[in-house]
C-alpha cells in the first residue's frame, strides 16, 4: 500500500468507518447509477488522480470518464468527470472526492493567479513546507498543476539553514561552515538572511543559494547587486499577488510564497448523481 492508499484509507475510516447509515436504510446492495461531478465556478483543476482512486477503492468495478487533466481549466457548470457504478459506494464516496478536488483545485488555481502575475519574468516561482500534515505530496502535486515549481519536499532532501539555526550555530558563517563539514560535496547549501550583512556572510562563505527572507523590494535590489550571479538568490516572505511583480523585478531567481498552499480557498464543485 502506498502512500496515497494510505490517506485514502484513512479519509474513508474517518468518514464512513462504522457504516453510512443514510445511504444503507435507502439503497439495497448492487442498485447501480451514475454521475457526474459539476464545477460551479471556472478553476484550474488537481486532484483528478487521487479522486479516481477514491472511487475505485470503494467500488473497483465503477467506470469513470474525464476529458480534463490537472492543470487543465474548468469552466463554469463543466462536467468535470462522469460516473457510473454502485450507488451506495457513489454515496460513500462523494464528500471525500469532492473534498480532494475542491481543496487541490483550489491551490492551482491560486497558484496559477501568482504564475501569470510574473509571467514575463525568468522568475521560478515555488512552494514552501506550509502544507497540511498529510497533504504535502498532493499539495506540492497541485501547486505543479497551477505551473509553478517545487521547493524542497521535506528536511531530508534539501538543506535550508534558517534563522534558528543560524542562532544556535552562533552565526551565519559558522552555520555554514559547520554544515558544510558535515554533508557530501554534492549536497548544495541554502542559508536565510535577514541583512545585507548576512548576504555577504554568505556570500563570502561561498553559499549555493541565498534566501533574502521579508526584505523589502530595495534591500533586495542591493542584495542580488552585490552576490552578483555567485549564488541563486530566493526571495521569501510576504509574497502576495499584489507584490509579487515587484519582487521579480528585483532581479531575483526564485520566489517562494507559501500562500500557494496555506491561504487557497476551496473550489466550488458538486456531485449529482442518478439511478438508473
């Protein structure tokens, strides 16, 4: 069992664990139906895989039909995906499927707003570790939908020496010192800085990648005037759609906002299904 199994088994227990009592004093066993799944408003949709092996979890003989893609729009009162197998597992499955569609499709098409902001830009813009526990694998999935990039997946594949670390190392060169001491030479080092004095600090410690974190758009601009191309430069912090065109016009390489996951609203889609 996987991952995604797994989440989806645990979504089940704690949705219809001891039984769907509406739908088993309505429907005796094998009444079969179909039905399909609405979008009320235009989004960018994700979530299409997870939703497909939703349904063929609790029915493995259910037939589904979708002309869409993650990353692909949805206009209003598209039909998104059709459905046609056992009812009662139709029943026990819509909420989560709709609850997996509306939150994923709600982080691409926020994601997407942000992309199109700096489209013209060569900006990379990215994802945080802002995510809901449990979720990161298919939010980080979404915000790939909505055409941005992935950041770091968890603390084990990337390092990113932050604030509190650089506070208990007792500074920005020590941090980077010591850590560099302590990783293989094909890992790369990410340092937070807060000052243009932390930026040449890390700069002169020969950082791969320096994060200009919740400087306003001047100290930015002295900032990558200064690494001058000798370490990728990260802006993050206070990332909204109203700022981000400033940022990139920093002359920054990548922009991380973990808006794209933690401030998207659900979308709005419904299920409406029928006997036959």
């Amino acid at each position: 069992m996987d991952f995604i199994d797994s989440l989806i088994t645990l979504a089940l227990a704690e949705d219809s664990g001891m039984g769907d009592v509406t739908t088993l004093s309505l429907l005796e066993s094998d009444f079969r139906g179909s039905g399909v799944i609405v979008a009320k408003e235009p989004m960018v949709l994700a979530g299409l895989g997870v939703a497909s092996r939703v349904f063929t979890t609790v029915d493995p003989g259910v037939m589904l039909h979708t002309g869409f893609e993650d990353g692909g729009r949805a206009g209003k009162d598209d039909i998104v995906m059709k459905i046609e197998g056992d009812l009662a597992c139709m029943l026990k499955a819509e909420r989560i499927v709709l609850n997996f569609l509306q939150h994923l499709s709600g982080i691409a098409t926020l994601t997407r707003k942000f992309v199109d902001r700096i489209g013209h830009s060569r900006v990379k813009l990215v994802d945080t570790r802002k995510t809901t526990p449990g979720l990161r694998l298919l939010e980080k999935q979404a915000v790939r939908a909505g055409g941005a990039h992935n950041h770091r997946m968890s603390l084990y594949d990337g390092i990113l020496i932050k604030d509190n670390h650089i506070a208990v190392a007792g500074g920005v060169r020590q941090a980077i010192k010591t850590v560099r001491e302590n990783v293989s030479h094909l890992m790369k080092i990410e340092v937070e800085t807060s000052s243009l004095k932390e930026v040449k600090e890390a700069v002169d410690e020969g950082a791969d990648v320096i994060m200009l974190d919740n400087m306003n758009v001047s100290q930015m601009r002295k900032a990558v005037e200064y690494i001058d191309g000798r370490a990728v430069v990260e802006a993050s912090g206070n990332v909204s759609l109203e700022r981000i065109e400033r940022i990139a016009g920093t002359g920054v390489d990548v922009i991380s906002c973990g808006a794209l996951t933690h401030q998207a609203r659900s979308m709005d889609l419904s299920m409406r299904i029928s006997p036959e």
